[in-house]
C-alpha cells in the first residue's frame, strides 16, 4: 500500500504498565499538547512547536496504559473536510488511495483503518472525528459537549469542540471514550456526567423495541448510492426489532450558515495568539529579516508572520471570521446564527421526544478524489451539512460502517439526546 | 442558496478585513477572496429567514476559590519563543 502519510511526527510516548489500554498504540491528532513531542496543528506557524505539558487527555491515555506511537495528520488547525489543507501533505484513503480520508481528523482514521494503531483519537469542531471515520470505514464518536477536557486542545472554535475516539469497532471506540470522558478543573465547561463511565458495556447491539427517528431534511440531498446503503442499514435494524419514524427538523437547513459564521468568528480570535512573539514562526523567520527590529512595528511584524505561516484556508476563516465580527455586520450574521443555534437546538430537543436516537447518512457523498474539492471551497463547506447540527446542539453522535457503496465505506450516523452515549453506543453496536 | 442578490466583496473590503486581523496579502489572495467570500457570504445572508427564537440559555455558576497550584516555570514558558532576552519574550517595536 502506499504511504497514506498519516502522522506527522512518528514517536512513541510510553504509558503507564497496566490499565484497560495496556498494550494499545493510539495515535493522538496533532492538534492535542504533547509534553516533549512536536505538536503543529498541521501548520507552519507552529512546525517546531513542542509543548511544555500534556492535554487532559493525554495523561489520561498514559495512565490507562496506551502507548502513544504519533502525531496524526490533519487539516491545518481543523479547518478543512478533506485533511489536504495540512503544511505537511495530504493523507491518503486507505481504502482508496486516489481518496482523501475525510478531515480534519484524516489521519487519526487513516491510521486506524490501516492497522498503524490500534486506536486514535481525533477532535470535532463540526464533523472531524465522525467524516473521516465515515471515509475510510471505521467507528468515530462525537461526545457531548463537556464531557472530554479540552485542556490542551488548541482551540479552532472552542464553543463547539470537542476531543473524540476512533476505532475500528464501536466497543473500542466506546472503551476509549470512557478513558478520556470525565471532569477536569482546568476545564471549566466540563460536566461529571462521564465520571465512573461504562459506555463500553452498552455496544450489546441490543436494538429490539429502539425507536429510530429518520430526519428527511438529512437524507433527502444526500447522494442517492449514499443513501441506498443508509437505507439497507435501516432496514437491517428494523429487522432487528427496532421501530423507525420519519421526522422533520426545518432548522437544519440552516445548520451549515450558522455553522460556519460561528466557527470561524471564534477562530479569528482564538487564532490571534499567533504572532511568533510566545511560540511559533516570527517575523524574522517569517520576512527573511536579519533581525526584528528590521520586520517594523508590531502590526507589521504580526501580519509578516501571519502571512508566511497559515495556509490559504486558515486565513480564508480567520477573514471571514474577522468580517462577520466587525462592525455592521455583527448583528446581521454572527446574532443571527447564534438565533440558527438556538433553534436547531429546539429542533433536536422535539425530534428526540419522538424518537431515542436519530439517524442519517454521516456525510453525504463518498469520499472525494484528491483535490477535487480544494477549487471551491463553499462545495467542501456544504459536505458538512449532516454533521455541524450536532456540534451546534451539544449533542453526542457516532458514526459506524453501513457497508459500502462502488467499493468505498458509507457511514451511518446516529444522534442522540445530552449524555445519550449509552444509547448511541448501542443503535450503532447493532450494526456490527 | 441564494438568487442572484449576493453582495458583492471588493478587494478594499478584504484588505480592510486582513488588516484588522493582522495578516498581509499578497494581490493574488485578495482578488480570489473577494471572490470566494461573495458566495460564501451569500450563504450566511440566508440566516436572515432564522425565526426569532425563545430561549433560556443552561447557566451554571463555576465560580470557585482560587488554589495556588505549579505552573510552568520562567524557562518551559520562553522555551518555544524564537527571541528573547533576559528571561523576556521579546517582540517587535511598538510603533
């Protein structure tokens, strides 16, 4: 097979000697800190970087005995559906190496698909754990917000995000998130709800009286060999005893614009810690100065190293981000999308009344060939549309193998209510 | 999404962006984001139809007393900065 270029520094970081994952390698994505060990983020402004402490997650995974064995790659600070818009190169589909693996957590599913980890973990600001585990046919969960410490995750869109497992079954990837879930004092939007959890127990595929709730908004633009094999995983669980029910959920048609409005308006401030002052590339680097005091005063020396050190889709969001803050235009987009939030929220809340968990394809087209979407990127924005919903609601979702279609993996993914991991868990588990 | 009534970007409206966020352009980049940025804006410009919707945000109180506890010591904080001089960072001039 050809080298899918899944990490971006190969080191292995030794865990404690026992603990439930003793003797497992995990791949950690290369945006969660790493005490000693190189942490980019996919960038340039941070090639070089290494962090002084470990993420919450990180001492987690050492104390249950894992063996970190790399950094994976992945799309430059998160923003990107595809992993080609990281500084070190794209990750190849194991599946289909003329693919990408989906993103931004590429090379996290990448990774595990191929068998050069056993686990991986993965962060999702709008579908970065759950597209590229639907890609390259592998299971990925999507917790709820604030039951993962976010402690040394560099923050994209921090409202939004959390750290999340990939595996290539729905126990381990469940296993894994037991290890990791939990509160953190360094985090202060965690919860305790994943204290003392056994979300591993509830993979018993048991889905016999389970009401599964199909929102049409989800799967009506999907592409229809996508949806051709969501539909034969649907009829699978209902042959398994679980009972479906259409339902309707308006708000989602907005879920990408508000996603996006929002997404990048916290990146154009969570972003502005880079100026090559405390870490990363600098002016001097960065203009080919002999000396700072020649990059001039500090507005120009920032946007020197500004412009040498992101990458075409960062500053693209960090722009937009910018515009949909400034005055003006305040009201008009970022309000409004906090509006959209709330709403598809509520939408979220009443479908789930009718329903235990809601299904839909994860993404809606198979994996893209490489390049092709990197053109446009509105058309990369708009795979996201199955996805982003569930990061604006809070919720948790996991997407899990639903087969394949011409040769490459579906994935089926599955919503469910605040701390409804259990019940996610299960639903997908049935269709192993 | 939208018909034909996007707004449209000009290069000044960019490099007025770019310079509030502190990242220098070249000519190139700034005509393709005029461009790119009409469409994607034309998307954002249907949150217009959102309904007005009620809402009772879940607010807990986090406050907490604060523990003094061992943070990075002077040398771990500077050691990634690319310049700096007695136990300083050091940055650019300021004007």
């Amino acid at each position: 097979m050809a080298e899918l270029n899944a990490y971006i520094t190969e080191q292995r970081i030794e865990g404690a000697d026992d603990g439930p994952l003793a003797g497992k390698t995990v791949a950690v994505k290369d945006n969660i800190s790493t005490e000693g060990v190189e942490t980019t983020c996919g960038s340039k402004m941070l090639d070089g970087y290494v962090p002084p402490y470990d993420a919450t997650v990180v001492e987690r995974l050492k104390e249950a005995g894992a063996t970190i064995n790399g950094k994976a790659n992945m799309d430059e600070f998160g923003m990107g559906t595809t992993t080609e818009t990281s500084h070190f190169g794209a990750t190849l589909n194991p599946a289909d190496t003329n693919r990408v693996p989906g993103g931004s957590s590429g090379g996290s599913a990448a990774a595990v698909a191929a068998g050069e980890a056993d686990l991986a973990l993965g962060s999702d600001t709008g579908g970065s754990v759950r597209a590229p585990a639907a890609f390259c046919g592998v299971v990925g969960i999507k917790p709820t917000y604030g039951l993962v410490s976010r402690y040394g995750l560099v923050a994209y869109a921090n409202s939004l995000e959390q750290i999340g497992p990939i595996a290539p079954t729905v126990e381990e990837a469940a296993g894994l998130l037991d290890v990791i879930a939990g509160s953190d004092d360094r985090d202060a939007t965690t919860v305790e709800e994943g204290d003392d959890s056994n979300y591993a127990a509830a993979a018993d595929g048991d889905v016999e009286g389970m009401t599964i709730g199909i929102p049409t908004e989800l799967v009506e633009g999907a592409d229809e060999r996508v949806v051709e094999t969501f539909r034969d995983a649907i009829d699978d669980l209902e042959a398994q005893g679980a009972e479906t029910v259409e339902v309707s959920m308006p708000s989602v048609e907005k879920a990408v614009a508000a996603y996006y409005v929002i997404a990048m308006s916290e990146a154009s401030s969570n972003l502005a810690r880079f100026d090559g002052t405390r870490y990363g590339l600098n002016a001097v680097e960065a203009g080919d100065y002999d000396d700072l005091s020649e990059a001039g005063n500090w507005n120009e020396a920032f946007a020197t190293a500004r412009e040498e050190g992101f990458g075409e889709e960062v500053k693209r969001r960090i722009l937009l981000g910018t515009f949909a803050l400034s005055a003006g235009y305040h009201d008009k987009y970022y309000a409004k999308a906090q509006d959209a939030r709330e709403w598809i929220k509520q939408d979220f809340d009443e479908s789930l009344q009718e329903a235990d968990v809601l299904a839909s394809p994860t993404m809606p087209v198979p994996p893209f060939e490489l390049g092709e979407g990197l053109e446009d990127p509105r058309t990369m924005y708009l795979a996201d549309a199955n996805t982003v919903p569930v990061n604006l609601a809070d919720l948790p979702a996991i997407s899990v193998p639903a087969g394949e279609s011409d040769g490459l993996p579906v994935g089926l993914q599955f919503v469910g209510p605040k701390y409804g991991e259990e019940t996610i868990v299960r639903a997908a588990s049935a269709l192993e | 999404m939208s018909d034909g009534d996007e707004p449209a970007v000009t290069g000044e409206e960019v490099r007025k962006v770019a310079d509030l966020a502190r990242v220098d352009l070249t000519d190139e980049e700034v005509e393709q984001f005029a461009e790119q940025f009409e469409d994607v804006l034309a998307d954002f410009e249907t949150l217009d139809e959102v309904p007005e919707v009620e809402s009772e945000p879940e607010l807990v109180n986090v406050m907490r007393a604060d523990e003094v506890e061992e943070g990075l010591s002077q040398a771990e904080a500077l050691e990634n900065a690319s310049e700096t001089e007695d136990g300083y960072f050091k940055g650019p001039r300021v004007s």
